[in-house]
C-alpha cells in the first residue's frame, strides 16, 4: 500500500494489473489524442505566426506622446504593459502585417525598441505542448495536477474535492454569479481551532489570459491545506482565514480555454456596443468604485482591453467580489496578476504616496526579499504609478480606500518578458514554491 496527505491506495496483484492495464490504455488514448492536438497546432492554427512582441522604451515625453497616438489610433491593438512615463517600457503584441510600418515610425522618431518574443505562434506551441506533458498522470488517474494549467471545471471540481476531504478546515464560499452564470466560488482555510480571525484574503485570474496566476493561487492554497510540516504555515493559520479565489473572472478565463484565438482574451464577457460596433467584457481591474476613471491606464471605449465599464461595478463579477469583502474582518488583501515581477500598493491612480505608504512597502519588501530566496526572482516593490503605470479603479486601491485594508497588493508574477503572458508550466512549481514563501513571510510580518 502507498500514502500520501491525500490518498490511500491499496494494490493486489490483480488489481495492479487491472490499474496498469486501464493506465496502459488510457496512456494509448493519451498520446493519440496529442498527436491529433499537435497535428493541428502545426496545421490548423498559426492565427498568430510570424506576430511578435516589441518591447518599447520612450526616453523623453515627445516619444511617449507619439506611443500614445499611435496606439490611440489602433484600439484594437493587443497591449502586453502600457504606456506611462519616460524610460518605462511599453510591450505589443504585433500583427505581423503591421510590424514593419511600426518599425518605421520608432525609428522616424528615435524609440529604442527590441524584439521581445520573436514569433508569438511559437511562444503558444511551447505552452500548449509543456501542459500536455504534465496532463498525462492526472488523465490516468482522474487527478487534479498541481504543475499543468487547469481548465475552470477542473479547478472547481478540485476545490470541491478539497473541502470534503479537509472539512474540519476548509469550506467553500460563493460570492455570486457570473454575467454567464457560473458560481463564483473559492475555498476559506483555517486551522480548524472554530475561532473566527481576521481575513487574509488572495484571488487570482483577475485578467484572464494570466494563466499563472491562478495556478499560483491554487499552489499556495493547497500548501496551506496539507502541509503539516511547515511551522510558518501554522504560524499563519493561527493569527488569520484566509479565503481563496484562484479564478475571479471565470467567463473570460473559460474563454480563453476554448481555441488558440481566445488565448490571449483579458476582460470579461459581458457584450457592449460603441457606435454600433459590437465588443466583449470589460477590464474588471479598472471597475472598481475608487477614483475610477481618473487615470491613465483606464479606456471609455469598449473595443480597448484596458476598457472600464460604462460605470464603477458595471461587471457583476466585481460587483460581486466588492459587496463579499464588506461581509469579512479584512486584514490583507492580495490580487494576483502577471507578469513583470512587481509588488505593488496603492496608490495605483496617482504618483501621491498614500498615508501608510511606508508599512505597505516595508510588508512588500519581505515579500520580495522571501521570493528571491529559492530561485534569486527579483520583484520591484513600489506604487504602480511610479514602476509600472497608473491605474484607476483597481481593486488595491478600493479596498485601501474604501475597506481600510493598509495591507492591500497586487502582485505581477513571473516573468520579465521572455514569455510574458505565456508561461510553459514547468514555470508553475517554482511560481509556487518562491510565491507560497513569499506569502507567509509578508503575512507574518504584518502589525
């Protein structure tokens, strides 16, 4: 007999044989089925070959005004990080029919750029191939793995499956609907002592294309769950709940399982119009009643993908989420994204340092010096105005404005641009790994 934290499985010689047989012919089925996906990876799909990502660098205000223009004028231009301010870069993905035209106009005026990701297709092969090799013993054995991309009912039906196994310390919650009508649900953990204790709230997939971060999310959740030998988790459980949403914006996360074109899909899916021209979902992180639409970064046309909503909680998902967070005795708050490598506290509307600006960083920076620990991945730490780009309506600064929530972050994970969006998943285990330690050390530092 083998066990684990989890399972108990107990083998005869027959069975044995049977369960090989059945893997054997599973594994069979397995490897056909991925010649079939590969075949037509190479033959079916190539929306995206020869599309590449350019990472930009204005070096004066006149170059980021003419970045701006530019992008004003093609608003369906697909922005991997937007522009803000003199020498931060700017990353776009684009067409290949496109590419040597903007060339031309950096150059015309002096933009350093570089070619980031030389041939998108090709970045989106490498995912796609990466996850079937580690989809092969879950399939076999009806798992839920830890190292793949996981698809929503997969995730759901492993969170279900968590909270009747560990029902002494963990329990579903539901916030509500989707605009399509799935339960937003998520997975509270606690150390199972029946005291209630203040929150430590993380939910991931805010922006569905950000395949990583709910595998993040889930990593870290179920380390909490099952690891009974890490004192620091222990430590954790003991002063807070924590409460797990791996999968805020389910429909457009779902979306983006459903064919190659839809992989790099950010918003919701809720329809809007402009002008009779039909758009799909809003940005849910520039929905949030604070400050909203009082920055750069945010749009008022529905084809943009940065674009706000016609109003504050226009997206029901966020609407959903906003009224929960009231409900609890919030102490931290965490909002999961990719990629870039940053730790980030509000403000994110304006360069103005907040009130608590200095115990937020202090907080930010355990946690970037605990993810550097494993694999030496280094995070900024700082307001998004002031490393990245400014942001109104997220949800950091809403529940720091309207919560009270001084320990509130949005996090970008793993990587700096090499794959950006598209992380192969042997990316998700040391995600996990630095990401759970970083965790831990920034909530235990917390006054």
């Amino acid at each position: 007999a083998t066990t684990n934290a989890r399972y108990s499985i107990s083998f005869t010689k027959s069975s044995y044989q049977e369960l090989v047989y059945q893997f054997d012919a599973k594994m069979k089925m397995k490897i056909f089925f991925c010649f079939i996906v590969s075949f037509f990876i190479v033959k079916a799909y190539e929306e995206f070959r020869g599309n590449q990502v350019l990472r930009i660098i204005p070096s004066n205000d006149v170059q980021l005004k003419v970045l701006k223009k530019w992008i004003s004028s093609n608003p369906l231009v697909d922005l991997w990080k937007e522009p803000s301010a003199p020498g931060h870069v700017v990353d776009i993905h684009m067409p290949k029919g496109k590419i040597s035209s903007f060339e031309k106009l950096l150059t015309a005026h002096g933009i350093s750029y570089n070619i980031m990701v030389p041939d998108v297709e090709d970045l989106l092969n490498e995912e796609e191939l990466s996850n079937m090799k580690n989809s092969f013993s879950a399939y076999a054995f009806n798992a839920f793995d830890y190292n793949k991309f996981n698809d929503w009912p997969e995730i759901r039906r492993e969170l279900e499956n968590l909270v009747s196994i560990y029902s002494s310390k963990a329990s579903l919650f539901n916030v509500g609907k989707t605009y399509k009508g799935e339960e937003q649900i998520g997975i509270k953990v606690t150390n199972g002592d029946g005291r209630s204790k203040p929150v430590v709230w993380i939910d991931g997939g805010i922006h569905a294309r950000e395949w990583i971060s709910p595998a993040t999310v889930m990593y870290f959740m179920n380390k909490m769950l099952i690891d009974q030998t890490d004192r620091r988790v222990s430590q954790a459980l003991a002063k807070y709940d924590f409460f797990f949403m791996p999968v805020f914006n389910i429909d457009g996360y779902k979306y983006t399982f459903t064919g190659r074109q839809a992989r790099l899909w950010r918003k919701t899916r809720k329809p809007y119009s402009w002008y009779q021209f039909p758009c799909k979902g809003a940005d849910p992180n520039r929905n949030w009643d604070s400050h909203w639409d009082e920055a750069i970064g945010t749009s008022d046309f529905c084809m943009y993908e940065n674009y706000r909503g016609p109003k504050p909680f226009s997206e029901v998902e966020v609407a959903n989420v906003a009224r929960f967070l009231k409900t609890l005795n919030l102490k931290s708050y965490w909002n999961v994204h990719a990629y870039g490598q940053y730790v980030l506290y509000p403000w994110s509307w304006t360069k103005k340092p907040a009130p608590e600006a200095a115990q937020m960083k202090n907080v930010g920076d355990v946690f970037a010096a605990a993810a550097r620990l494993r694999y030496g991945t280094l995070y900024q730490v700082g307001q998004p105005a002031d490393i990245l780009y400014a942001v109104s309506g997220g949800s950091i600064d809403y529940t720091y404005e309207k919560l009270d929530v001084v320990y509130s972050y949005a996090l970008e994970l793993r990587d700096t641009g090499r794959y950006g969006f598209v992380l192969p998943a042997n990316q998700i285990q040391p995600s996990g790994e630095e990401t759970s330690d970083a965790f831990l050390a920034a909530v235990l530092a917390m006054k």
